[in-house]
C-alpha cells in the first residue's frame, strides 16, 4: 500500500505529533529535537548584512541593559562604551568560514529569509524558535529591536517545510531557544 493511500481513512489519528514515521511521510523528514544534545542535522542561519552597521549604538540604551549589568559577572562600565562600527567584512568572512565547517560536517543550512536592513540583531537566530520533537515553537522576543524578525522566521519555517506547532501570543515572551532542527 502507497503512503498517500495509509492516509486515506476517516479513522481518528492514534499517533503522537512527533511520532517519526508520520513525519517522515508527511512532511518530508522526522523534525525536531529531542534532546539538548547530540547530533545536529540542520541549522537556520543569517549571514550579516548591512543591518548590523546599527548596532554601534550605546548597549546601555537596551532597557534590559542595567539589570543585566549587575547580574553579569565581569559586565563593568566600559564594555558598553564602544561606539565603533562592527567590521562587516570580518563578520561575513567568519560567518562564511562557520557555514563551510558545518557544511563539511554534513550539516544542512536553512538561512534566514527577509531581505531588509531593519532588523539589526537577526543574526541571533537561535531566539527565533524553539526547536522540539515534531517541529519549531515560534518565539515573541521581548525587545521591539526585535520584534520585526518573527515574520522572517515564519517564512524560512514554511519555505524549508518545517512544521510550525505554534507560537508565543498574548503578554508572554520567550527566546534564546536553539535553533537547530
């Protein structure tokens, strides 16, 4: 019997959301993770564009900024006094040397869609979502710096065929999620 025709019933599903067969058959390959740790199959990934040119600004301007500063060993003043540009060019020469070693190490890359200068900080795709067995959580992040990057999420999540179990709405806010899935 074809897969498509196992699926032909009007019988009730008995398995779990995550069970691996049905992933597999339906959406194209057992997503998730079930653990912490382990092997990684894919990531998603930014490589920094012109939006990181604005993140030069005073890191103490983050509302979060003082709170973290006496809760963060070794934070002092000075650290958030840089107000040189990020070397755009170094960045994107690392970010490619990192792309080829996890490539090399048989590790597919899903990059991040969304081509616009907006969201400085999507580089950190880890908070994007929250990778489980079955699928990805989608986050709300709590800062507005942030706020625009979900919809890009969103997009790569669908374009790669991962499936979405859900999202953060109403007051919460979760993120610094893993990405790998």
């Amino acid at each position: 019997m074809s897969t498509v025709n196992r699926y032909l019933s009007r019988s009730l599903v008995t398995e779990s959301f995550h069970d691996k067969t049905v992933l597999q058959e339906i959406w194209g390959e057992s997503w998730g993770a079930p653990t912490d740790i382990g092997r990684i199959k894919k990531v998603m990934m930014h490589r920094p564009g012109k939006e990181i040119l604005k993140l030069h600004n005073n890191a103490q301007q983050i509302e979060s900024g003082t709170v973290l500063d006496r809760n963060i060993k070794g934070a002092t003043p000075e650290d958030y006094q840089n107000t040189r540009l990020p070397n755009l060019d170094l960045l994107q020469t690392q970010h490619d040397q990192l792309a080829q070693v996890l490539s090399n190490e048989g590790i597919d890359i899903v990059y991040l869609e969304g081509q616009s200068e907006d969201w400085p900080e999507r580089i950190f795709t880890r908070d994007l979502g929250m990778v489980i067995p079955g699928g990805v959580i989608l986050s709300r992040l709590a800062l507005y710096i942030r706020h625009g990057e979900i919809p890009f999420a969103s997009q790569t999540f669908s374009q790669a065929g991962i499936p979405m179990l859900g999202c953060i709405q109403g007051d919460g806010f979760a993120e610094g999620a893993a990405s790998p899935c």
